[in-house]
C-alpha cells in the first residue's frame, strides 16, 4: 500500500513561489502518472497537472506557464513548482494517481499541504 505524504505549503504573497513534494513509499510509483489536485473550500478537488512515467506532462489551463510538474523516480517523488502564484491559488494540495485510472485504483489520500495566497 503507497502513503503519500504532501509538504512544502505555506503562506505566500501574491506573485511569489512554492516548490510542492509528493513523497511515496510503500511501493514504487515511477511506472505510474501521477497528479497534483487541489480543493478549496465549497468546491470539488481539481487535477491541477499530471506527469506520465515518461516525463510527459499536462496542465489545467488555470495553471499552465506558472507550475511545472516533475518526478524523481530514484526519489519516489513528485514535485509541484508553483511561480506567480494568484490568490485564486489558495487550496489545499494532493498528490495521488492521475484521476482517469478511476476511484477503486487511487492510492489512499494524504493530508495533503495547505498553500495561501495573499493579495
């Protein structure tokens, strides 16, 4: 069984920056694509990026030329590097299996990191 273990939120003004990891252990998960999610308050948890096990990668538009998603395999990490970030940002933040493999195949959540954004 994989435990995901989310950190490096924080409190950020507008505009600055937060580098987010996804560390795995229990199993590998280098053969998997892997994404970040975020859910604030009242709304539905959102795939914000996902990275294949080849290094390809993809982005919600809200998000696309401000983070960038990568993966250290020998890690068992994921990382989220979040720049010019926007109040709109502010969500807590998951790392999990990306959501097409559908509910049963997800890992377990973590606790998941909680990232504001001031304005």
């Amino acid at each position: 069984q994989v435990q995901l273990v989310e950190s490096g939120g924080g409190l950020v003004q507008s505009g600055g920056s937060l580098r987010l990891s996804c560390a795995a252990s229990g199993s590998t998960i280098s053969t998997y694509t892997i994404a970040w999610y975020r859910q604030s308050p009242g709304k539905q948890r959102e795939s914000v990026a996902h990275i294949t096990s080849g290094g390809s990668t993809n982005y919600a538009d809200s998000v696309k030329g401000r983070f960038t998603i990568s993966r250290d395999n020998a890690k068992n990490t994921v990382f989220l590097q979040m720049n010019s970030l926007k109040p709109e940002d502010t969500a807590v933040y998951y790392c999990n299996r990306a959501q097409w493999v559908g509910p049963s195949q997800l890992y377990r959540w973590g606790q998941g990191t909680q990232v504001t954004v001031s304005s």
